[in-house]
C-alpha cells in the first residue's frame, strides 16, 4: 500500500509532470477543484446537520474515507480534491465542537493544517500551520516583538534549509513557501499591532535572503529577499518626512533604475545570473492584466445617457486615487 | 534546493533527450546560468504601478494648491514622455525588458490625465462617458503599433466602462438586466473586434474578456425573479459555447469557465426551485460532486487529445 508518492515518483513528476502515474494538476485546475470539492463538502455538512448524525464528524469520517479511495485507489496526489477532503474533514471536527473562546483553540486548527499538510504533502496547510502558529504568540503575547521575531526567524530558517539539496520537490515547495509568506506574516502582525516602524529587522532579513541567494543561485530566495526589502521600505516610510505621493513616486523610479541597471550590469553574460529572456508564462501575464486593470479607469462608470460630468473630490479624503484610476467620481 | 541532475542523465542516457537538451537542463540543475528576467520584469511592472498610484495620490491632495491645468499638463508631458520613449526605442530597434512598462505607464497616465481633464473641465458635457471612447481608440492604437496585450486589455476595459460596465463584484447581485444588456453588448464588440483583427498574439485576450464579460452578463440576471430563468438558460448555452471552444482550441480555461460558471447558473435557478432546506443540500451535493466529475474526465480526456 502506497501512502503518497515515492521520492523517485515526485521527482520524475517534476521533470515531466504526470510521468508517475499519479494524478495531479496544474495550479489553477487545482485551485479550482479544491473551491468545488469544499463547496461540496459544505454543503454535505449543512445536510447531516438536518438529521440526527453528528455532523463534523460525519463529514470527516466521510470526507477522509473518499480522500483514501482516492489516493489508494485513483492514484490522486496534488489534484485539489484529496487535499480538499483532508482539511474540509479536520475542519468540519472543530467547528462542530463547544467553542470555548480560549486562544488555545488557535492551536487545534494548527494541528489540523499540519495533519493535512503532512498526509497530502501540501506547502500550503503546512505553511498555514506556520501563519497560525505566528499568529497565536501575536495575540497571545503582550508585545508585537516576539510574533515579529519568529516571523522573521521561521522565514531565516527556511532560507538557510533551503541552501541544502533535498530529494522530494515537496519538501523543498514547504520550505519555500515559509520563508516567502513569514516576513509578510510578521509584517501584517507587527502593523496590525500598531507599535510604531521597525524598517531595521526586515532590513537585516531581507540582506541576509539577497546574501544566501546570491551564494546558491536561487530565484526563489532572491525574490524573498526583494519582496523583505519592499516591507523593510515600508516600514521605513514615517522616517521621512516627505508626502506619500513623492515616496510612492519615488520608489517606483528607484524600482525601475535598479531593474535598468541590473539589465545593464548582466547584458552580454552567459553564465551565472544572466537576463537572457525566460519563458514569461501565460499565468505571469494574466496575473499582471488583471492587476493592472483596477488602476486604469475609473470603476465606478454610468451608461453614455448619463447627463451629469464627473467630478473629482479634493483633499484627503479623496478617492481619486490610481493615477484616476481608483476614482469615484 | 533540489537537484534533477539525476534523473535528466538518466533519461539522457536511455536516449529519451537528446544531448544538447540534457547539457541545457543539467546547467540549469547546476545554476550555471539563472535568468532573472521574469523577476526583472516584475520589479518593472512593480516601479509603474507605484508611480501611478503616486500621481493618483498626487492629484487627489493638491488640486487645491497645484491647480487643474498644472496638474493636467504635468501628468500628459509625462505620459507623452514614456510615449515618446517607447517610439524611439522602437525606431532605433533596440529592446529593454523594461519598455513594456514604460509603455503601460504611458498609456496608464494618458488614463489619468484625460480622466481629470474631463473632471475639471467638462469638455464634453453631458456626454463626458465618452472619454472612456477615446481612451479605447487611444490604448486600441497603441496597442496595434506595440504589439502590447498588456495595452490592449486596458483598451477592452476602456471599452466597457464606456458602455457602462463597473468592476465591482456587487454589481453581479444589484445590477440585474441593465447590466446584463451591458455586459452582453460589450461582450459582442469584443467578439467582434476579435474577428474582423488579424493579430493572432491579441486573440487570448479578446477570447477572455468577451467570455468572461458574457457569464457575468449571465449571472447578473440570476439576481432578479423574473429573470432567473433566463439568465441560467443563457448562462447554459454560453458553458456549451464556452466548453466547445475550449475543447477545440486546447484551451483548458474555456473548459474551466464552462463547468464552473455554467453549475452557478444551474445551481442558482434549481435551488430556488427547491423550497426544502435538506433538498437544496442534498441537490448541491450532487450537482458538485458532477462539476467535479464532468471538469474531471473533460480535463483528461483533452489532455489525451493533446498528446
């Protein structure tokens, strides 16, 4: 009885994606059965809860048992349903107990994100386990600092593990995960707090990421590590005392310059870090159509009979904002 | 970090790739050559948008004290700036992965500036919708001489806030047929346009936004009694127009769109049918579980027509 794919079979699959005999599926396939497979599991829990049946666990008994089939049988592994079926269970279980109001209670869905991460091998309930984790020391300690430091030193640790190779592609999706969402998760934590800036541990972080990216060569880390030095800028916004629009304004030219100069820096290198053109895949540029549409043109809109023209509200409390983008006019 | 090394050897000596392919994939294991050019793409991208949203702040808080003409020339000379850049680059036939964005900071700004002219000045009175019009012709245009898709779908969007389409979700629940009428007129000019252009790169874009714009046309007339059983009846043939294009061109998303907006169609008319609790439960459970199924063996079955 084959429990999840072997070492071999997870390898084979990330050179040629379906070459193992396990089913699975790409991103937004997955993304899409898992949203069906949790309405349909929503749904069944709303049914039992109209009999006599204890729901949660009805549903989980019954959602587990198919995830099994599935995987034993059908050889589903990374198709969005089976991993659907795993949380939408483990979650119907704790929402069908006494709620307590303890903060404690954080914990258990932690341990259900684990379990399921750690059953169908998923970076993304293994990495929400990390979040939520972070997220109890957030509200359970006092300060701001310590959800902020394991934030910070969750997303080093995985950065310095990623350097070593290892042998399953899943294992090395979970580490790269944590050490991309933590810094972010410490971010929201540190501001939701509202304790003031601290540009100077994102600072050193986002160093430290461009460092070990740097040595092993890896896109992943450097882009951490960039997206740690936008937080690290961020937070370093009250520092200066010039308006919002020269700072946005600002940070987009330093953007731009430093991606000219880099360009600059490589042209003509064909080994190590080069810019030769990589495949740009239909999913990056789809996902940069539709964030850019929100800043091209007013939302709100009336029908072309509409007599009134617009007109633009001044002052702070203005929405006219994303170069008239945003604006309601 | 992982290494196929392993496994691209193996396969190189069983002969299942050639040589010079195996060479290319191991440097690649080895990080011998690493492109950065996605990553720099996006920092571009990343710059353009910060510098947008800072003219929008910018003319949000100092109309007052810069007034409207300062502005209004500020944000075109810099619009006609990247403008002017973009054509020089492309009449020296140089190339930089950051002119793609400093064509969509143009054509962005041109947004901007013509939208506040409007808003200041009235130039086109009681029609001033029409500015969406020329903001469309203006990105369709350029669009065309750059070969841009990114340009193009903030022409297509133009288009259909000209016609009157917002981009809120709640519209889908409150707008019922008047914004139905919308979506499905823009979704036809779209078609259109898409017909009578020769651009094959432009096609995806063109195919997405007229789907997309006709389901949401669909769905929104879900939100109305009298009209839910038009809007499942048409959102039915839309998923089979959909699923047809889809399987005959290879494209997975059509697919996608037809079984999951075609079962919201469906879902949404039967469950008002059904009165009973237990029943509109018992119903979603099934029809679910088919989506799933039928997404299931459409995706396998193209799959196997693909290979």
């Amino acid at each position: 009885m084959k429990w999840w794919p072997s070492v071999d079979e997870e390898r084979l699959d990330a050179l040629r994606p379906g070459s193992s005999g396990w089913r699975r599926h790409g991103l937004v396939l997955s993304i899409v059965f898992f949203g069906l497979t949790l309405l349909a599991l929503a749904a069944f829990n709303l049914l039992v809860a109209l009999t006599n049946l204890p729901e949660g666990m009805t549903t989980a008994v019954v959602a587990i048992a198919v995830a099994e089939w599935l995987i034993h049988r059908r050889r589903f592994f990374g198709t969005g349903i089976e991993s659907a079926l795993w949380i939408g269970a483990l979650f119907a279980i704790i929402f069908s107990l006494p709620s307590s109001g303890r903060l404690e209670s954080l914990l258990v869905f932690v341990a259900a994100c684990a379990i399921a991460g750690f059953r169908v091998r998923s970076a993304l309930f293994g990495c929400a386990a990390v979040v939520l984790v972070l997220s109890y020391i957030a509200v359970k300690a006092d300060s701001a600092w310590p959800a902020m430091a394991f934030g910070i030193a969750a997303a080093l640790v995985a950065a310095v593990a990623l350097q070593r190779e290892w042998q399953r592609p899943s294992t090395e999706r979970l580490i790269g995960m944590v050490m991309i969402v933590m810094p972010v998760a410490a971010e929201i934590a540190w501001a939701v707090a509202g304790r003031g800036t601290a540009p100077l541990p994102f600072a050193v972080l986002a160093a430290l990421l461009f460092a070990l990216g740097i040595r092993g060569r890896d896109r992943v880390t450097l882009a951490t590590g960039a997206l740690t030095a936008g937080i690290a800028a961020f937070e370093a916004r009250e520092l200066f005392r010039f308006p919002l629009e020269i700072k946005l304004m600002a940070g987009g030219a330093v953007l731009i310059a430093l991606a000219v100069a880099i360009t600059r820096a490589l042209r003509g290198r064909k080994t190590g870090f080069v810019v030769e053109p990589s495949a740009v895949t239909p999913y990056d540029e789809a996902m940069q159509i539709l964030a850019t549409l929100p800043s091209a043109h007013p939302a709100s809109a009336e029908p072309a009979t509409a007599a009134a023209a617009p007109e633009v509200k001044s002052g702070d409390d203005s929405s006219f904002g994303g170069a008239g983008a945003g604006g309601g006019y | 970090m992982i290494s196929l090394e392993r496994e691209i050897v193996r396969l190189r000596d069983a002969g299942a790739i050639d040589p010079p392919t195996a060479a290319t994939l191991i440097a690649h294991e080895r990080r011998e050559v690493v492109s950065l050019y996605g990553e720099l793409r996006f920092l571009t991208w990343g710059g353009v948008m910060l510098i947008v949203s800072g003219v929008g702040v910018l003319v949000s808080k100092h109309l007052d004290k810069i007034g409207p003409l300062t502005i209004a020339t500020a944000i075109g000379m810099a619009s006609l700036a990247c403008y002017a850049y973009s054509f020089w680059r492309r009449r020296a036939g140089r190339s930089h992965l950051a002119d793609d964005y400093i064509l969509l900071l143009a054509a962005l700004l041109a947004s901007a500036d013509i939208g506040y002219i409007e808003s200041q000045f009235h130039l086109l009175g009681p029609v001033w919708q029409r500015h969406f019009l020329i903001l469309a012709v203006l990105h369709g245009v350029t669009a065309y001489l750059f070969d841009s898709r990114l340009v193009l779908s903030l022409s297509i969007a133009a288009l259909a806030a000209y016609i009157g389409i917002e981009r809120r979700v709640e519209v889908l629940f409150d707008s019922g047929v008047v914004f139905a009428v919308r979506a499905f007129v823009t979704a036809a000019i779209v078609a259109v346009w898409r017909l009578i252009q020769k651009r094959r790169s432009f096609q995806p874009v063109f195919d997405h936004a007229a789907a997309n714009l006709a389901f949401w046309g669909a769905l929104s007339l879900l939100a109305e009694d009298d009209t839910r059983l038009l809007g499942c009846t048409v959102g039915v043939v839309f998923a089979g127009l959909s699923a047809w294009h889809g399987w005959r061109s290879g494209e997975e998303a059509f697919v996608i769109y037809a079984w999951v907006y075609g079962t919201i169609a469906i879902d949404v008319q039967v469950c008002d049918w059904l009165n009973d609790d237990a029943l509109v439960f018992l119903y979603l459970v099934i029809s679910t579980i088919a989506a799933i199924i039928g997404l299931f063996v459409t995706h396998a079955r193209m799959r196997k027509a693909a290979a």
